[in-house]
C-alpha cells in the first residue's frame, strides 16, 4: 500500500527497505549505487558496499541525500533495524 500526500508517496514504514535490498531490487552495482546517490572519488563503490553490509554507516546528510534519492524506500531508520 502507498499513500500519496501533496503529490509525494509515503511509504508505511513496513515497506521501507534496507540500502542492499534497494541496490538488488534495482539491478544496480556498488558504482552505479554511488553514482545514484552523489558519492564521488576512487572509493565510492567502497563505501556504498560498507553502507549496504552494514560495517559503515552514512551520516545524517548522506542519509537524507538516500532517502530523496530512493524516493523514501530506504530511510535513516533502516540503518538502525
């Protein structure tokens, strides 16, 4: 189930889903992960494998840049689940 409130679609928080989940679900590698998200530089596919595992975790600005990104299926919560 979605609900859309003022053109937005807001996902009950059972649906969201872990930063991995998102990349597997899409077909994307760890570089085209960064790429979606912004993250630039020879690590990048580094760290967005370290966010996916679970052995980094983003910051609060990193968080919210993937939240908008996924279009609110991954939130800062599914970091800490």
């Amino acid at each position: 189930m979605v609900i859309t409130v003022a053109n937005k679609d807001i996902f009950p928080y059972w649906q969201h889903m872990g930063l991995e989940k998102f990349r597997v679900d899409k077909g994307l590698s760890y570089k085209k992960l960064a790429d979606l998200i912004g993250i630039t530089g020879a690590s990048s596919a580094t760290t967005t494998f370290r966010w996916c595992k679970g052995s980094r975790m983003p910051g609060r600005n990193w968080m919210k840049i993937i939240k908008e990104k996924t279009k609110g299926k991954v939130t800062p919560q599914s970091f800490y689940d």
